[in-house]
C-alpha cells in the first residue's frame, strides 16, 4: 500500500486531473474522492476518461473522519472553502495541498485587498510554502501545508524567473499578458463561460486588477529583493486547455541577448518541467505542444531596436497550471522522485 491520498473536490477539472495522474502514480493510493453532488456515483460518472480505472470507487460526501484515514489530502475547491476544512486536516498531522488561493498569499492583509474578506488563520499564512519548485523546492522538502500556485500566475513567473533572478530588466515598468483558455472556469458553467459565449472568443477580462498579480508580485519581488509593481492583463480565449503569458519589459543598461540566453540556462537547465524554446521549428512556447503534460515551455524575443525584451511561458492551466504542479510539489513533500507520475508527454494534434 502506497501513501494514502484523499482528494476534496474531485468532481471538478483540477481534481479529475489530480484522479488522471495519480491512477499512474506507483506511491500513491486514493482513498477518498468527495463531491457533494455527486456522492455515492462511482468517479466514472462524472469522469468517463478515467473508465477502467478507480473501478470500484465512488464520490463520497465530504466526512472528514474518513479523510483523516489519508496521509495527505489534495484541496481542489472554490475560493474560500478550504479555510473550512485545512485547519483540522492539519492538526492531524496530514500533509495539505490546496489547488486554490486561500493560502497562497503570506500577508494576512491582502487577502482583504484582493479576495474582499479578513483571512481567518493568519498565523497559517506564515506557515504554508507556495508550491512552485522552481523557486521553492528546498522548504517544499518539509512543508506541511503548500498553496498551491494559480494558473495565470504560474505561467506570468515562470516566464520571469531568469529576468527578475539575474537583474536584467527594468523592474518598474512590467507588463504581462496572459491568455487561457476555458477550462480555467472550472466545471460549472456562468454566463461568460457558457459555450457559446466563451467559444472563439479573446477578451479581455479583469483587465486592471486581477487577484493573480498579489501572487505574482509577491514571489518576484521576493526573487527581486524589493517590492515590484506589476501590470497584468488576462485574457480568455477560445481552447479549452492552455495558458500563454507574455511579459512586456526593457532591458537595462548592459544586458543583451546573450544575458538572457545565459539566465535562462542558469534557470531553468536542471528543471525537470521546464523546456526552453529557441528557434525553428516552432520560435516560441505554445501552449498547443504542453497540453496534457506537466512542462512548461519557456523563451524570449528580444527587440535590439527598442530594447525590449518579450519573456514567454507557456502551459497547460489543468497541469503545470493546477493538478501537475500540485503533485510536482506533494512529491518533493513525500520525498517521492519529483517526476512521479507526470512523465506524459504532451498530446499533438491537441
Ligand atoms: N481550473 C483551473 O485551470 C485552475 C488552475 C489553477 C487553480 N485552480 C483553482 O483550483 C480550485 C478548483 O478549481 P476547479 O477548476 O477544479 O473548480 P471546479 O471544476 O468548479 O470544481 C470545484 C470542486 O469543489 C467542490 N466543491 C464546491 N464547493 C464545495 C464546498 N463548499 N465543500 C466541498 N466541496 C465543494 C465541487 O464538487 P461538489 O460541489 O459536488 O462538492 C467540485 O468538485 C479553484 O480554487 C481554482 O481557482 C483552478
């Protein structure tokens, strides 16, 4: 028997993704899969993809006697849900990853500014890592809680990690854009993720002011060592799997082209997600060659004529972006290879 894994949420995109990678994963027994919806339906019902596996499994509603059962439990539920149940999860010495934001921001006090409400266990925030392991794999090894990063902003960093870490930009004038495409949403459908409403388009959305910068700024600044600014603009697109951030910026005095081919070697060499992408056949990241996959596809154009240097990630939002990430850091947790489980190549055609 392999580590005991319960899932809060498993009826939605990032906790079907967690149920796809772990049926692979050679550590790992799901023991618990809840929806409130859906309890008592075998997983299938909801998840037909996964027919042939969790054959005898059924949802469950959420009865944390049993989920204590677990060793570790994966939180993949809407804003503000976990911090009911994290708490007790943790007093009982599981180990808590949480998909969502409730965790992902140190100081208490943002979450008023960019989630409207009083964060109830400040003293957690001090706690919890931010489960990106290209910045935090050391205090991953003995995290207990991991907050889980956002799919926006896991691919607007990762795009400047090797910018920020070796100075090479201007860093008061950033502007990222990102694009993603519908399955961000989650499951249930609103009135702008409606199929009809939300196929074909590209529109801007929370153009000024999306919640994903507070995380954003706060791991570059961190990486900066003062505070940054940050502009950030999503938009929603038409496929259902994929983001693309592409950050605005202007290299200093000093830094060139070969700087950054360098940064991004230092980076991103030994990562074992990262793939950076230089010339043909295809220039650049596109989330088009990540879907179904852990990796992120990572480069740059640099424009000599103006100084500006455009800085590119691209990832699948359920993956690097939610569920592959998760697992990636609840791995380095467990003390597992950190690969485990999330060695899919990406799809093509996709
Ligand atoms: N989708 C993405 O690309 C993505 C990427 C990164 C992070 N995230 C974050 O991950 C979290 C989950 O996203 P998702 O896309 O998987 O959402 P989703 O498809 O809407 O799924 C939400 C899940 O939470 C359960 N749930 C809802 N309210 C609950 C409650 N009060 N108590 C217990 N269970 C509850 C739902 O099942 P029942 O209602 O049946 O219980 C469902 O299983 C969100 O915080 C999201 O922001 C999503």
């Amino acid at each position: 028997m392999g580590v005991r894994v319960a899932i809060i949420g498993a009826s939605g995109y990032t906790g079907g993704e967690l149920l796809r990678i772990l049926s692979l994963h050679r550590e790992v027994e799901v023991i618990a899969a809840t929806s409130r919806e859906y309890a008592g339906k075998p997983i299938t019902h909801v998840h037909p993809h996964l027919r042939g596996f969790y054959a005898n499994m059924r949802f469950m509603d959420v009865d944390l006697d049993k989920i204590l059962r677990a060793d570790a439990v994966f939180l993949s539920l809407p804003a503000g849900v976990s911090l009911q149940y994290t708490p007790r999860i943790l007093e009982s010495g599981l180990k808590v990853v949480d998909l969502g934001p409730d965790y992902r921001l140190k100081n208490a006090e943002d979450y008023v500014r960019w989630y409207g409400f009083e964060h109830p266990q400040p003293d957690l925030l001090k706690k919890v890592v931010y489960g990106m392991p290209e910045l935090h794999r050391e205090e991953l090894k003995s995290a207990e809680l991991i907050a889980s990063p956002g799919c926006n902003s896991t691919a607007a960093i990762l795009a400047l990690i090797p910018a920020v870490k070796e100075k090479l930009i201007d860093l008061d004038h950033i502007a990222i854009d990102v694009k993603v495409g519908s399955s961000e949403a989650g499951r249930k459908p609103t009135a702008g993720s409606h199929h009809p409403e939300r196929d074909n388009v590209i529109r801007p959305y929370e153009a000024s002011g999306h919640r994903h910068v507070a995380e954003v700024e706060q791991e570059l600044s961190a990486l900066a060592g003062r505070w940054l600014k940050i502009a950030f603009t999503p938009h929603a697109v038409g496929c259902i799997r994929g983001a693309l951030a592409t950050a605005h910026t202007w290299l200093v005095e000093g830094a060139d082209e070969k700087a950054i081919v360098r940064a991004f070697a230092s980076c991103y060499g030994k990562e074992p997600f990262i793939r950076i992408v230089r010339g043909p056949p295809v220039g650049y990241p596109d989330p088009k060659y990540v879907v179904g996959s852990n990796f992120a596809d990572v480069g740059f154009a640099y424009d000599e004529r103006v100084g500006r240097a455009a800085f590119m990630a691209a990832i699948d939002n359920l993956m690097k972006g939610a569920a592959g990430q998760a697992v990636q850091a609840f791995n380095i947790v467990m003390g597992f290879d950190e690969r485990e489980g999330l060695l899919t190549p990406p799809l093509k055609p996709a």
